[in-house]
C-alpha cells in the first residue's frame, strides 16, 4: 500500500478508535458489576432495546416498500422523493424532533385529530420513542435496500412474471430473497441508529424514566451528576452495538 494512502488511513483509525479507547480507559471497572445491575441501568437499557427493535420492525414495513417504490417504478419527481426520504440523515435530530412535535402533537396537523378522534396523545410516551426512532433511521434501511433492488438482476424476476407468476408472487418469491441481505444490512443499521438515538426522542417524547428515557439520555443525564455511571451506559451501548454488528457483518457482506 503506497504511504500517501496509509498515513491518512492510520490517521482516520486512530481518529475513530482513539475516543473508544478512552471510555474504555476510564471506566470504573471496580465498580461496573454494582453499576451494572442498578435498576435504572436496566430499564433504560430494556427500553431501549424494546423500542429500537419496534422501530426497526415499523421502518421494514415501511421502508422495503418505499425503497421498492424508488427503485423500480418510473413516478414522476422520483428524485424529489428520494431527497426527501433522506433528508433525516442530514437534518438535526433536534429538529426532527420539533418537526414531530408540529405534526403529531396534541395540537399538530395530524395529532390534533388522532387526539380529538381516538384520544391517541403520542408525544411523551414510549409509542413517541418508537416514532421518533424510526423517523430518524428509516432512511438507513432505504437506501441500503434500494441499492440492493438496483444491483439485482431482473432477469428472474422477468422469468417468474413470463411463467405466469403475479407481481406480488415475484416480489415475495423472487425479488425479496435476492435482495435479502441488503435488506438485513439496512435492518441492522436501522437498529443501531434507533439504538443510538438521543435528539429527536428527547425532543418529542422528553426524558422520563422507565417511560422514556432510553440509553442515550441516561447517559445524558447521568454526566451532569455522575461522569462514571455516563461511561457505565455508554460501556453498555458500546458493547450492544459492537456485538450486533460484529455478528451479523458476515451475513449482510458474505466475508469474514
């Protein structure tokens, strides 16, 4: 490998490794079991695996057919679309957030009716932490399996289709399983955004513990009164997210 190449590289490792290293410098390893088993670790660490995985579960119904609709229909403004699907990756958190909050709070567009019709109130309750969640890592899942849709041939779905299959039949029978491990891959960076997500939740669904308060905002929480149990947390998130991804990185890119 030609030096100019791998010094920025080495650059970029230690740049991403270096943080990691440190937390684990300074966690309190005496005292992580104790830290570990206290009652907030745990629920804040049950909520956010609970709402993570219904997040990623509402973006997969959601998103496999959006990412469908991107990808191999001709509808008009399709780029248009595309940009705005996206946009949750660029935009602050934060004002995601507040953007929930205009359109699904008790007096926003859609959640004054939900409010007035069925007494639904989502804003500040677990169900806004899933929203939340899904609105900030929906778009990981859709462009994942886009790309995969696009980088599928279409010869077998032309195939099935001539043989008399339907188009729903080619699509659950064909087109998915050959776009399986795109779909996996966005799967399980939806998860560890949902996971990881702190501005969007804590704007629209507020910091209550046992209700709320998810992983991330403990950590928020804890470091204005307890730098150690903050590095315990993000131990915490830090070794979820790491196993998850380790393990499944196989499955979605076919190397070891």
């Amino acid at each position: 490998m030609p030096w100019p190449l791998l010094v920025p590289a080495l650059v970029g490792l230690a740049f991403l490794v270096l943080p990691l290293a440190g937390l684990l410098a300074r966690a309190p390893w005496q005292s992580l079991p104790q830290r570990l088993a206290e009652p907030l670790v745990l629920e804040a660490l049950r909520l956010s695996l609970v709402t993570a995985t219904i997040a990623t579960a509402v973006c997969l119904l959601l998103g496999v057919p959006l990412a469908w609709l991107l990808a191999r229909t001709t509808l008009p403004g399709r780029r248009v679309l595309r940009a705005l699907v996206t946009v949750p990756l660029v935009l602050p958190p934060v004002v995601g957030g507040v953007a929930l909050l205009l359109v699904l709070g008790r007096r926003g567009l859609a959640g004054q009716w939900l409010y007035d019709a069925f007494g639904v109130s989502l804003p500040f309750t677990t169900t806004g932490v899933v929203v939340a969640e899904a609105f900030v890592a929906m778009p990981f899942l859709v462009i994942a399996v886009e790309g995969a849709l696009r980088a599928a041939d279409q010869r077998y779905e032309e195939a099935a289709a001539t043989l008399g299959a339907s188009r729903w039949t080619v699509f659950r029978r064909v087109t998915l399983p050959m776009v399986a491990p795109g779909v996996l891959a966005g799967a399980v960076l939806c998860w560890a955004r949902a996971l990881g997500e702190f501005g969007a939740t804590i704007t629209f669904a507020g910091n209550f513990p046992g209700r709320t308060q998810t992983m991330p905002l403990a950590v928020y929480l804890a470091l204005e009164t307890d730098p150690d149990a903050a590095i315990v947390l993000s131990l915490v998130l830090l070794a979820v997210s790491v196993i998850v991804l380790a393990g499944l990185r196989d499955r979605w890119t076919g190397t070891a």
